[in-house]
C-alpha cells in the first residue's frame, strides 16, 4: 500500500506502488502521478484535471493538490490531462523520494520537502513549456520519441563524456540525420546547444558552490581551454566566469 504524506493543508503525496489508503480525495484537486520506471525504462509522468486515482497503483509517486493552491502559487489554472516524459533533473527528484535515506519522522520530512521542490520545478518546466508529451501531435512516431527522449536523457547523464552525434545515434538506434532533426524538432535546439547548456549550468554551480579555479572547472565541464569556456559561458550568461564570482563575493 502507498505511504501517505500530508505536506500541507494543499498537498498529499502517496509514495510506493499498490493501492491508497482510504482517504478522501479533494474533489477541486489535480493530480500528478510519476512512473519513475515507466516504459521501456524511460519515466515519465502523468497529470489529471480531476483527482481520480483509478488505475495508478503501478505509479510509484502522485501528488494531489489543491487547484485553487496551483493558480495561487504558480498561477497555473487547470489544463486538459496530458502525459509528459519526466526529464531528467526531475526523475533524481522522484528517485529520491521514493528511494528516501533515513528513517522515521526524517525521512517523512525529507520526503515531505522533497515533494514540494519536486512540484516546484515540475511547474517550471511547464512555465518553459520544454516537457515532451508522450503523445506528441506531430508526424514523428511513438518510438522516435522515445529514442529523442532517451538522447536527451544520455545527454543530461553523460555530459562529461565526449557525446557526438554518431555515437548518441548509434546508442538509440536512429539515424543520424533523422536524430538531429526530431532533436530540434522536439526541443526547439540543437543537440550541440542542448550539451553545451548542460556543461554550463554545472559550471555555473560549480563557480558559486566552491573556490575551484576558473581554469579547473572548465577542465571538469569538457572545455580544453580557459578562452573556449569563457567565451562560451559569457554567451549562455552574459557575463565571464570570474565576473560572476566578483559579483556574487561583492554581495
């Protein structure tokens, strides 16, 4: 049976696989339920307009919440249910609730904090609309999807390495023109752009979260020189490696 998790007076989460406990759902709630190991092993997750939980037993995570809380706090009013293929910075967020560390009123209040960051940027991809729905509308079919969806996942896992496009094409059996075409298609960037963004975002964590030098977080984020990653780095954020570190110490 699911563990429920009251995280407020808007939200419930159930966590784990087999039926929900006896409760009462809010009838003005929507629903988002997470496959974390949907099919094929890609996750994805699913959303309702209506907090119906027929037939999500096999969901391993579903958040109920309050509309009226989601138009509040992210000004987000009910939409039509759709099913999305969970990205990945978001399937380690679904992971690490329902595969929580410690025990007891912990790990509840791990999970509970965990649920709302997890709602959180669920909604920030939306507001970025870059969420692929498992039912695209387009002319790409249900398994190029999937093999799109698994380049980008291998992208956001392996950034590090030294990812081209014959070898991602390779790994999810499409051809290498057609994965470059959907890829753009899909979201709206390049396959070079979508990996490079990935190895600046962690830059840019790395610049704020230690005091490693400019020159070594560029060697750990893949650039094989100083001027490559500030040139690269000061387009993705308008500003050099080093100005962002003056400016974040000058605060």
């Amino acid at each position: 049976m699911k563990i429920e998790i009251r995280v407020s007076e808007d939200m419930v989460s159930y966590i784990g696989e087999g039926a929900f406990p006896h409760t009462q759902a809010p009838k003005d709630a929507v629903l988002f339920a997470f496959f974390v190991t949907g099919q094929q092993g890609l996750p994805w997750v699913a959303y309702r307009d209506a907090p119906e939980l027929d037939g999500l037993e096999d969901s391993q995570l579903v958040f109920l919440v309050r509309a009226e809380a989601c138009q509040r706090v992210f000004a987000r009013s009910r939409g039509p249910s759709a099913n999305w293929h969970l990205p990945e910075a978001l399937h380690r967020v679904a992971l690490s609730i329902t595969e929580c560390e410690g025990q007891g009123e912990a790990r509840k209040t791990l999970r509970l904090a965990r649920s709302i960051e997890l709602l959180c940027q669920l909604h920030a991809h939306l507001d970025a609309d870059d969420l692929v729905a498992i039912d695209y509308d387009t002319d790409i079919t249900a398994r190029e999807i999937e093999s799109i969806v698994r380049a980008r996942q291998i992208i956001d896992q392996r950034w590090r390495e030294k990812l081209t496009i014959p070898l991602l094409a390779r790994e999810v059996g499409v051809n290498r023109d057609k994965l470059v075409r959907r890829f753009r298609e899909l979201y709206g960037e390049t396959i070079h752009a979508a990996l490079s963004e990935r190895r600046l975002d962690e830059a840019r964590t790395l610049l704020l979260s230690s005091d490693l030098p400019v020159s070594s977080v560029a060697h750990r984020c893949s650039y094989m020189s100083n001027a490559s990653f500030t040139r690269a780095f000061s387009r993705r954020f308008g500003l050099a490696p080093t100005a962002l570190r003056h400016r974040v110490i000058a605060a």
